[in-house]
C-alpha cells in the first residue's frame, strides 16, 4: 500500500536559487562564497530532534535552476517543503513551488526567512502556492506546526504563523523569541551533500581549508536605516562561550573544519564573552582559524590582542562610506574617525581587515563618492566590499524611499549589484563609473596586489581558483567573438524580471 505523502514525516528544505551572476559571467562562480544556509540546518535539526526525516536541496551551490528542483521535490514527493526566502530568491521560489502544486497539491509548502520576516502578508497574498508562512526565528515553530499539520488539527494555535484557512489568510499572534540559544540542537551539517568540500567562502575568504559557517548570537539593538534586523529583532541573545567552542570543537572533529566563519550582527557585542571564547581557544589544540563581523566602536586593542592569539584572522567592518554626512543620514552611530582607529588598531594586532562599504545611498553626491575613494585608500585594509544600495524591505530606508525614485522595483534583483534607486543629481553611468573607480584604487595599490600574490603562493587553493575563473574568462571571451559579439559577455535581451 502506499504511504500517503503526510503520514511520511519527510520534508526537504530549499534555499532556492538566485541571481547574482549576470548572464555571461558564469565563470565567476569559481571565485564566489558557497555558503549554505545556517538557518535550513538550525531547521533540519530542530525537526529531526522530533523524529521527522529532513533533508536539504541548496540550488545554487549545486548548480540547480528551479525547474531542476521542482523535478527533484515532485520525485521524491516529501510531505512537507520548507523553502528559506531573501528578497531576491522570492520570485524563483514561487516558480518552484507552483510546479510542485501542479502535481502534487497535497505536499505543503512553508516559508520563512528573512524576506518573509519583514513582508510575510504581502507574499502570501502575492503568492497563492505558499501554504503557511512562519515569522521570524523556526526551530520552535516549525515542529509544532508540522504536528498539528500531521492530525489535521486547528492551525490557529499555532503562534507566528500566517495560514490559509477556507481561502482567506489568517495571522497567529507573535511567538516568543528563543532566549537559551544553547538550548538548541548542533546545525544538521551531516544532511548536506558533500559538506565541508563543495562549501567554501568566496577566493581570499579564508586562510585554510575546509571552512564552515557559525552564529554566536542573534539580534542588534541599533537601527542602521539600510539594514533589515526583522528576522532576530532588537534583544541580542548569545551562546555561551562554552557552546560556541564546542560548535568548533565538533566541526573539527567531524569534518575537518580548519577555519570559521562568524556570521552574527554583532560577535563582538560583549568582551567578556568574547574574552572567554579566546580563553578557551588558547587553551585548547584545535589550532583552527576564524573570522568575524564587528562594529568599530566594539573593538579595543587588548581584546584585539587577544583575538589574534585565539586564531582570530580576519575582521569585517560595515564601513559603508567615507563621509560622515552620509553615515549619520544612515542613522549609523559610527564616524569615520572612529572607523579609521578601529582599522589601524585590527591591522596593528596582526588581524586582516575587510570593509564592507555601499555606493548609492540616498544623500550620495559626487563629494561624498570622492571621499569614499579617498578614504577606501587611506586605511590598511586588506581587502574590501562594494555593494549598490539596495533598499531591502524590512530595513527603515525601505519605507522611507518607497515611491520615490525607485528605478525598479524587482525583488529580483535585490542582490546588491543592481542600482535600483538613484540619488537626486547622480544618473547610474556616474554611479556605476565610480563604482568600478573605488574599486581599482582600492585593489590597485601595490600593498594590497602584494597580499594578495603573498596569499596566493602560500595557499595555493586561491591560485587553483583563480586560474579557473581566468580559463572561464578567457572561454567566455573566445566564444563571444566567435559568435560576432566582439568581446561583450553580457547576454543581449535578458529576461524581463518581473514587477513587485
Ligand atoms: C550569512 C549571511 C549570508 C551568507 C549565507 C546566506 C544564507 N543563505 O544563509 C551569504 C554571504 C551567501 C549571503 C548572501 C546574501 N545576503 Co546575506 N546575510 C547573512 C547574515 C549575515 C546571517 C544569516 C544567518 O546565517 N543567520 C542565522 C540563521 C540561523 O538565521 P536565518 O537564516 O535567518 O534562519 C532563521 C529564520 O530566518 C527562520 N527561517 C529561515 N528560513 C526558513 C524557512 C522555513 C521553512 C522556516 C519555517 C523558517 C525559516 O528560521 C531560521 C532559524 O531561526 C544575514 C544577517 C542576519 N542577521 O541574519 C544577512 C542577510 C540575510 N543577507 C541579506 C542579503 C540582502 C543578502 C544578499 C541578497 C546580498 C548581499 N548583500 O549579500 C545575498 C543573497 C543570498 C541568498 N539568497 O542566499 C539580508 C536579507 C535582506 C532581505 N530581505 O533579503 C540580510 C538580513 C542582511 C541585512 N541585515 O540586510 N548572506
Ligand atoms: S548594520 Fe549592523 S549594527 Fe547596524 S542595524 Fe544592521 S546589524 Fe545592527
């Protein structure tokens, strides 16, 4: 007899494919990040702890488009799918889900993440082939919700939820936020198909091989208007330094991991747990490298110190721009004197640093473009970001812009390689001119080219990387001239992405 699709307690999270390569730039995937999703392995843990059968498809690391992963769900007809949505995923997922629910309209699909954080009502209603939407943290709700799913009881009990119920949405009040974060079961790495080889950071990302992902709290408190903080709120809440060294622990005993990624808001938020961490790591023969994110005005040069003693060996700082004009338009409490100190201080402790700086805010002009140049090449930073500002819903710049200038309003496209806003007085040739501008004189400077060669020869895993990126480029290069483009690798009459 066969079993029917709900009784199985199978479900198979998607991180659905996205853009973020521009067509005829394919060979860029050899240089870019393959991190999985962390918040799918939280899931797959928490659901596996109460007996369900989990299993995760990541799309774009393992080269699917949607109608290969609708192919994959309608083959193995799980009973239930959890889909992860950002923004930019949104529209892709909905194609995968509609192909599902054209043969096999009993499989229930559930989304959550951060696009459904901050506007979970707008998709549900936008999308009919979501069945329920679960807001903000899952590892509590998604099990509960599978049960009463499983008896075909009232969903309506179900908190932070949004369900369809005789064809009208229906919106549960908020479920608590997870204050014990140790509470919660280690991230299901097993689950993901050839985990950690398939999964590493973007080129120079990391010093060694193999690499994971980890999070050490979750929330922040401050309200950077270009930021979207829907999915973990203000209350920051963190693992004890304990769980987060037996996180490490397990990775390198399990599978080898050599290097972490901290991806948390704020890792440094509290220097005594960040000081007992360190303690920990000095103490022990894990002998593992690491990486972080930090606010400027978190850092000192003791904890520092400490930090390159624990392993720490990259830092990443949201910079974001050159002018304080356009920080405090950000509402961002920082000023780039106090960026520039906290700069001098990692790289004085021996630690990299990496800037994560946006062109495009509202408030830009061509000054401030300038200064950002200038300043990108004052500070001894090790290598550096550039993203188009991008109005995420969820972040307050969002609400703030929308109905302005707004060029396009595809969610599509909100991978922060698209300028999808315009500053009053710049046209995007001026913004995509300085873009490429900042950039070069940046990675121009010979201090910085001779890192970069210095970490090539010493980790030869970059130079095998690199090599096959310029091969892709080169192919790519031959073929467009072959084919009478001249050298153009953009892709003429790309599809039309649709509206929001
Ligand atoms: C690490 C990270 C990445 C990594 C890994 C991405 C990934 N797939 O997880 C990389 C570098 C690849 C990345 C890329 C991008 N990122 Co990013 N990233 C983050 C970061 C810093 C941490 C994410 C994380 O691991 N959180 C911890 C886990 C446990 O949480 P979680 O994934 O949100 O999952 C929980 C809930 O959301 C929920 N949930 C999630 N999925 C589902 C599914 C179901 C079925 C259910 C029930 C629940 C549920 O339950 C989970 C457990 O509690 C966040 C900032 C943040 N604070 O979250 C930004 C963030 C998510 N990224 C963002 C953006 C914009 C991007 C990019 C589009 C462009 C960019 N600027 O980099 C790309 C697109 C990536 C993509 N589509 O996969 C925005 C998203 C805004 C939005 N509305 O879309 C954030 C919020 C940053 C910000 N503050 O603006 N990112
Ligand atoms: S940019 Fe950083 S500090 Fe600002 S709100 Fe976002 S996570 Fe918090």
């Amino acid at each position: 007899m066969q079993q029917s699709a709900s009784s199985s307690g199978k479900i198979i999270f998607v991180n659905p494919p996205y853009e973020r390569i521009a067509p005829g730039y394919e060979f860029v995937r050899h240089i870019t990040n393959r991190s999985p999703s962390l918040g799918l392995l939280y899931l797959a843990a928490a659901v596996r702890e109460q007996g369900y059968s989990p299993s995760i498809i990541e799309s774009d690391i393992e080269n699917l488009d949607p109608e290969q992963v609708a192919t994959r769900l309608i083959a193995a007809r799980p009973a239930f799918i959890g889909i992860t949505l950002f923004t930019v995923g949104v529209w892709q997922a909905a194609q995968i889900a509609r192909r599902v629910k054209q043969r096999h309209p009993d499989i229930q699909i559930i989304v959550g993440g951060p696009h459904i954080s901050s506007m979970a009502m707008e998709t549900m209603q936008r999308f009919p082939e979501f069945d329920i939407a679960v807001i903000h943290e899952g590892e509590q709700v998604l099990p509960a919700l599978l049960r009463e799913l499983q008896n075909g009881r009232d969903l309506s009990r179900i908190a932070g939820i949004i369900h369809r119920h005789n064809g009208e949405l229906q919106q549960t009040p908020p479920a608590p936020t997870i204050s014990d974060l140790d509470s919660l079961p280690l991230p299901a790495w097993d689950l993901l198909p050839n985990f950690p080889d398939t999964y590493l950071p973007a080129i120079y990302d990391y010093p060694q091989s193999p690499v994971a992902t980890l999070v050490a709290s979750r929330g922040c408190p401050f309200l950077c208007k270009f930021c979207d903080t829907s999915t973990f709120g203000a209350r920051v809440r963190a693992n004890s330094p304990e769980k987060v060294f037996q996180m490490m622990q397990h990775l390198s005993q399990e599978f080898g991991i050599r290097h972490v990624q901290f991806v948390d808001d704020l890792f440094l938020a509290s220097k005594i747990r960040t000081l007992q961490l360190c303690d920990l790591l000095i103490a022990s023969n894990l002998n593992m490298t690491w990486s972080c994110t930090a606010r400027v005005d978190t850092v000192k040069p003791d904890v520092l110190k400490r930090m390159k003693q624990a392993g720490c060996w990259e830092i990443s700082f949201g910079l974001e721009t050159g002018s304080n004009e356009l920080l405090q338009k950000m509402e961002k409490a920082a000023r780039i004197e106090v960026s520039e100190q906290a700069v001098n201080w990692t790289a004085a402790a021996g630690i990299r640093c990496k800037g994560l700086f946006m062109l495009g805010y509202p408030g830009e002009t061509r000054d401030t473009m300038r200064q950002t140049r200038e300043f990108v090449r004052r500070l001894p930073m090790t290598t550096m970001n550039l993203s188009k500002f991008t109005p995420y819903p969820g972040s307050p710049v969002y609400q703030d812009i929308y109905g302005t200038r707004i060029r396009d309003d595809h969610w599509e496209k909100m991978n922060g390689m698209n300028f999808l806003w315009q500053p009053e007085g710049l046209t995007i040739q001026e913004l995509d001119q300085e873009y490429q501008n900042i950039l070069s004189g940046f990675y121009r400077q010979r201090r910085v080219m001779h890192k970069y060669v210095a970490m090539s020869l010493r980790h030869p895993q970059h130079l095998i990387r690199l090599v096959r990126f310029l091969g892709g480029y080169l192919l790519a290069k031959l073929r467009s001239h072959i084919n009478g483009h001249r050298g153009v690798l953009t892709e003429a009459g790309r599809k039309q992405a649709p509206t929001l």
